[in-house]
C-alpha cells in the first residue's frame, strides 16, 4: 500500500466520524427562547412505551430494540437526542403502528430532548 492510499483511508475515516455528527438531522430548537418541559410533561413519549418500556421482555415490545425505552426518566434520559431524530425524521413511531404525536407533542419532546432534558 502506498502512502497517498494510506492518507486517503484516514481522510475518509476523518470524514466519516464527522458525519455521524453532523449528519444528524434534528430539528431547530432555540433553548433560549422555547419552554422545555419536564419528562412529566413530554406526552408524546407516553405513546412510544406501548413498545418501548423497560417493564415490556423481549418478544413483548414489538420488536423495538432493547435499551431504548422511555416509560421512566433515566431510561428516556439514556440518549434523548436519538428519540428526537428518530421522531423528527419520521422514523419513529413506526408508520404501521397507527400511532403519531401531534406537533405539540413533537415540539415538547424536540425541547425536552435537545434542552438538557430536564427531570
Ligand atoms: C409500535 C411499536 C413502536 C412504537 C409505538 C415506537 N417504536 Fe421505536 N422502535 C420500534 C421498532 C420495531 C424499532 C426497531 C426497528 C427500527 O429501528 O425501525 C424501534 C426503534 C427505535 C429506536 C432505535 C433506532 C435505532 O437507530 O436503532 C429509537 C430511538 C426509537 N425507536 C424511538 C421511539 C420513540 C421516541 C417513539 C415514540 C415517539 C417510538 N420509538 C415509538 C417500535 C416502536
């Protein structure tokens, strides 16, 4: 392998851990003029525990992934901004489930999850 090949593997991989950063697609949130709600108040993610609940097993969940649950705060604190992409991109809840948030839940959750998520 020479060296300019070399150079360019790294600069790939430079760009490639840039992207999962940037690449994130969330949605504008200005946490110094919105209202971020407590957990308590941020309704729409009641709605994502019929799958996502650290109470439900496996086989019980309809196949959302273990370790992401949102019925209590430290699990839906666990990594809150990739609650928000995934609802933001319209990925979440599931397009089959029958289940949407309205937009002023999605806007609670956008400001709870990308306004340090206060408890
Ligand atoms: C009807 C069941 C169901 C509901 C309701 C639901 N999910 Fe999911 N969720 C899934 C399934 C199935 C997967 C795994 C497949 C996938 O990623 O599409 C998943 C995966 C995820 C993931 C992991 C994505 C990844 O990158 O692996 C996150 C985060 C998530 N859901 C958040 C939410 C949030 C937030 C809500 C509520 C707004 C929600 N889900 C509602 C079933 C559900």
């Amino acid at each position: 392998m020479n060296v300019p090949l070399i150079a360019l593997l790294f600069a790939a991989f430079a760009v490639g851990c840039g992207s999962s950063d940037e690449g994130e697609e969330l949605p504008e949130v200005d946490c110094n003029t919105v209202t971020v709600p407590k957990f308590s108040e941020v309704t729409g993610l009641v709605k994502c525990t019929i799958c996502h609940a650290s109470t439900l097993p496996a086989g019980n969940r309809q196949d959302a992934p273990l370790g992401y649950d949102y019925d209590t705060y430290e699990a839906a604190s666990m990594d809150p901004t990739e609650a928000v992409e995934e609802v933001f991109k319209g990925s979440m809840p599931p397009a089959d489930s029958n289940i949407t948030l309205t937009d002023a839940e999605k806007q609670q959750l956008y400001a709870w999850g990308l306004c340090g998520n206060p408890m």
